[in-house]
C-alpha cells in the first residue's frame, strides 16, 4: 500500500465494474457464466450478483491457484448452481474440456465470459496476453462477455 496507494481504489473500481458488468449480461436473458481469474471470494460475487437478476443462473470460477481454489470451495460449499476449478485462461481447450465446467455450461446456449481481474502480464514466456485477445471459440459471436485489461 505504502508504494501504490492507490491499489485500493484500483481494486473497489475494478469490483464494481465486474459487477455492473455481469449484472449487464444477466439482464440480455444470459443464465450461465464463466468467470476466469476469479481471485479469492469476496463480498458481491459473480453467483450473488447475477442471481439478484435471476435465481436461476449458473456460474463457474475459474483461477490458476489452488489456495483459491481450496477457499472459494470451502465457503461455497452447498451452493448449488456454482462450481469452483482449476484451470488457466492460457489453456482454454482443457477449460472447454473440465468435466466439472461442463455439468454446469452448456456451450449450446449464451455464455457469459467475465475475465476482469486477471493479474497483468507482458510478452514473454507464459504471457496471458496471446488467448486472451481472442474469443475463446466456445464463447459464440455476438453474445456478451467482458474481458478487461490494463495499459
């Protein structure tokens, strides 16, 4: 904090234009959504936030650490309509492939893609730059998703 203080205000502005923008998305009919670079849960999640526009909405978190993942899963434990996986935005075939994604995502129907907390990266080996400039081939023209990124 005592470098960047203004990382604080970065991170609040960052939630609620995740929030306002999954809230966007839910409202165009969209029931299922994942969410790659999820972080650690968090008060006005992706799940709380678009089932305050309809209960019915599916959502599955997606992060590269297993701490996050360990967490997000003990305290969403019993919530039914969200899952929790390993996985990494580099590599989205094996995402696509998660059988876990898949019980809960059904390519076949409007996917909202939420990718606006993913940590910054450069070129360079392991740059999360290439796969996110593009839309995942599973996610269909035309339907919403948001993908932030910093310059």
């Amino acid at each position: 904090m005592a470098l960047v203080p203004e990382i604080r205000d970065c991170a609040w502005a960052n939630r609620g234009f995740h929030q306002r923008a999954a809230r966007w998305i839910a409202a165009r009919g969209v029931r299922q959504f994942i969410d790659i670079g999820s972080g650690l849960p968090t008060v006005g999640n992706t799940h709380d936030v678009v089932r305050s526009v309809d209960a019915s909405c599916r959502v599955v978190y997606v992060d590269n650490d297993p701490l996050v993942r360990a967490q997000s899963a003990r305290l969403l434990n019993g919530t039914t309509g969200v899952k929790v996986i390993l996985g990494d935005l580099r590599d989205p075939e094996r995402l696509r492939a998660d059988p876990e994604l898949r019980a809960l995502v059904d390519f076949g129907e409007p996917t909202g893609l939420l990718m606006t907390a993913r940590a910054r990266s450069g070129p360079g080996p392991g740059s999360v730059r290439p796969p996110a400039a593009r839309r995942p081939a599973h996610v269909s023209p035309g339907r919403p998703s948001c993908c932030r990124r910093d310059r």
